[in-house]
C-alpha cells in the first residue's frame, strides 16, 4: 500500500463529514439492504469499508452472523474497531478467507483505473463462494459532469475545507485542501483525489460474474441518475 494513497484516503476520512456524505448514505443504503433482504447468507465482507457505517447499518437491520470490513485507510479501519466491528488494513487481494457476500459501497470500485478494476474484480470472484454475490454502486457519466465537478468550500469550528475538481477523458480529479485549527493557528494539508468512469459493460467482463440486477440510482440530482446499484452472482 503506497503511502500517497493511505495519505489522501485519511484526509478523505477527516473531512467525510463535511461531504454530504452522512446525509445521503441512507438512500443508497436501502438499495442493499433491500437485495439483502430477499437472499440467505451468512458471511459478509465489505470492501472499503471507511468509518464502519454501512457496517452498523446492516447488521442493525439483519443481524448478519459475520461482518467485516477492510478499508486502505488506517484511520478509517480504526472508526470501525470503535463501532465494534472486525475490520483490518489491508488490500482485498491480500486477504484469506471467502465470504458469501461483497459490498462495495458509495462508488468505491470508481477509484479503481481499468489496470486495478481488472485485479480487484478478479479478487472479488476469488473471494466469493460459489453462488455469492458482489454488490456494489458506481458513479454514472452524467454524475461525473454534472454533479461531481466544480468547487466547494465548507467549514465548521474547528476546520476549513475546500475542493476543486474537474473530470476530463474518463478520469476524475479533486484537490482537498484542509486546515485544522490546532491551538490559535490552522494546519494545511492537502492532497489529490482522483475517480475514474466505469460502465457497467465493463464491470460485467472483468469479473466474470453474472449480471442480477442494475438499478439507477439518484442521490445528488432528482432529474436523472447519478449512480447506478450492481449486483452481481458467481455461478
């Protein structure tokens, strides 16, 4: 794990709560726990798990025998230790074990550029047992263009944050800029966020899972949808 990457993923993890990320996670959230709803499983890991909050949702709904979660970020694994939850550091190629279920959630698979899509969904068949199921949401072209890009600038007491971001050719970028208040002075940090646009095309081929359900999903923009749910079964 490169140590740019764990860097922009903890800054991402300090000022998710500034994102309108909280407040649109329950709409998203529904499309899974409404698949999950109709199919018996037992296990389920969620990849990307950030600050454990899918986690937390689920199992309060169905009450899973076996969650875990693995995230890149060390400080977002430690929120979901502190939620009571198993989770670990680590990439999903790296890990043992398989699982009957596994999630994906709020276009995490769209931070992958086609080299690591390939490699990760080649995991995620490895690591499913025969019948399982992969969910997860990717981000559509027009959430891209014209939900996605732009700038923001948010702030509370103790943090001041802004985002510029562009998408160009398939690829999306955003510059975080952070400071945190530390005594009577801010800190900066600063990193660079980049998103890249998959079909669901794509997505299908490089797995080598079966195709159940696609649905459109709209968090940001009423008119038409920025997201779209996947759910795709190893035969």
């Amino acid at each position: 794990m490169a140590n740019s990457t764990s860097d922009s993923l903890d800054l991402y993890a300090k000022v998710e709560d500034l994102l309108g990320v909280k407040e649109a996670a329950p709409s998203l959230y529904a499309h899974y726990l409404l698949f999950l709803n109709t199919i018996d499983f037992d296990t389920l890991l969620d990849v990307g798990c950030g600050s454990g909050d899918f986690l937390r949702q689920i199992q309060g709904a169905l009450e899973i025998p076996e969650v875990k979660g693995i995230d890149l970020s060390p400080l977002m694994v430690s929120k979901t230790l502190e939620q009571g939850y198993d989770a670990q550091c680590v990439d999903l190629c790296d890990l043992d074990g398989r699982y009957d279920v596994l999630t994906a959630v709020f276009d995490m698979v769209n931070y992958l550029d086609k080299a690591a899509l390939e490699r990760f969904l080649g995991c995620v068949k490895a690591h499913l047992n025969d019948g399982g199921y992969f969910l997860c949401d990717i981000n559509t072209l027009h959430g891209f263009e014209n939900v996605a890009v732009g700038s923001y600038i948010v702030d509370d007491e103790e943090r001041f944050l802004t985002v510029d971001s562009d998408f160009e050719e398939g690829e999306y970028s955003a510059e975080f800029t952070l400071f945190e208040k530390e005594g009577s002075c801010f800190k900066k940090s600063q990193e660079s966020i980049r998103q890249y646009h998959h079909t669901v095309d794509e997505i299908v081929r490089l797995s080598g899972l079966e195709l159940v359900q696609s649905d459109d999903v709209t968090l940001y923009d009423l008119d038409e949808a920025d997201k779209v749910f996947l759910v795709l079964k190893k035969v």
